[in-house]
C-alpha cells in the first residue's frame, strides 16, 4: 500500500511508502521524473515528488519543497522529535542501491546532486497534508511498465512531429530558392532586351540622320 497526498499545489503527485519493504520497491520502479525526499541523518519515510512533463529539480516552487519537507520530518520517528532537522532531496534517478545495503537503504551515484533544506515543525502544513492522506493499492512494476510505454509512444509522435516539421521547411526553403532564381532570370532578360531595343533606336535614327545629309548635297 502507498499513502498519497495533496500538497499546496494539486497539480502534483506526492506519495510515499508504508515502510522499509516496500521503500524498496519504491527505490527499483519510481519514475525518471520522480524527486526522493529523506531526513538527513535520522531514520524516514521515502517521500516522493512527481514533477510536470518537462519540469527539472530546479523548477520545484519552494512552497512545494517545503511541503515535501515538512511531510518527510513528520514521517521519520525521531526526525518528528527534533526541533529542526535537514531534509535532503534529488532525483530519484540518482539513488544508487548496492547489494551490501539493507532494506531501504540507498546511496548516490553523484553526491553533487542532492540538495538539502534546513526546516523547523510547522504544525500547519502538517496537519493539511495529513488531512488528505490517501491508501492506494499499487502495482509498481506494472505502473511503471504502463509509464514506459507511454514515454515511448510519446517520443515516436514527437520524432514524426519533428520530422514532417523539418521536411515542410526544407520544401519551404526550396520554394523560396526556385522563386529567387526565377526572379533573377526574369530581370537578367528585362535588361538584355531593353539593351537591345536602345541599339536598334540608336542605329535607326543614325540612318535617317545620313540619308538627310544626303539629299541635301545633290539640291546643292
């Protein structure tokens, strides 16, 4: 079973694991979007932040990570205790999980890559959260399968997207090409016959001029 929950911004999903087990399961199907969250040195609960198609760690409002945090030090048993604990969060991608480690235990692969807040109890947001607490029967592997597929499916409509994108331009761009090219024959050939036509004038007028010169000699 899974607990859900509403935070301050609904849009979101928040959820988190009933125990150690099945953190487990948790850690080998959380999806590429999703943001782990733990209290730093102390015991918790996983708690989990499925960001927006698109969306990146740093695009998180901070009223969201400290929702998050709040939810994580409720859920660590002496974490609660604490008048002020660290909770640390990164991408669940980047938990590392060795077969030395118990259950429930991870590591990271880049350590450069969590982020930490320091945060003191607010009663407030944890009873709002606590207040929309949901149980979910979840099948991870298959929800995960069924995330998967739709990924790639989405990325074979982008691919075609983009291809009938890039085609239309290059059909584009040839179009503007041939026009140009026509545009340029079409005037190199306005001036070769305006040249000609001023040659023809210019020579008729000439013969005109001797022919007159002519006449005028044999009256004299």
């Amino acid at each position: 079973m899974v607990f859900y929950f509403t935070c301050i911004d609904p849009s979101y999903v928040v959820y988190m694991g009933r125990d150690k087990f099945e953190n487990e399961d948790l850690i080998k199907y959380s999806f590429p979007e999703d943001v782990w969250f733990h209290v730093d040195g102390f015991s918790s609960a996983h708690v989990y932040l499925r960001l927006h198609t698109g969306q990146t760690i740093n695009d998180i409002p901070k009223e969201v990570i400290e929702d998050l945090s709040q939810l994580t030090k409720y859920n660590s048993i002496q974490g609660k205790k604490e008048p002020q604990v660290k909770v640390v969060y990164t991408m669940a991608s980047n938990l590392k999980k060795t077969g030395d480690m118990d259950t429930g235990e991870v590591g990271f692969f880049d350590r450069k890559a969590v982020r930490h807040v320091v945060i003191q109890k607010n009663k407030e947001i944890c009873n709002r959260l606590n207040k929309t607490q949901v149980e979910k029967q979840v099948d991870f592997e298959k929800e995960k399968m069924q995330r998967d597929k739709n990924f790639r499916e989405m990325q074979k409509r982008e691919s075609k997207e983009r291809a009938k994108k890039e085609k239309e331009e290059l059909e584009r761009r040839k179009k503007e090409a041939e026009a140009k090219s026509y545009d340029s024959l079409f005037s190199s050939n306005n001036k070769k016959k305006a040249h000609s036509n001023y040659n023809d004038d210019f020579f008729g007028d000439g013969g005109d001029e001797v022919e007159e010169s002519k006449d005028l000699d044999d009256f004299f």
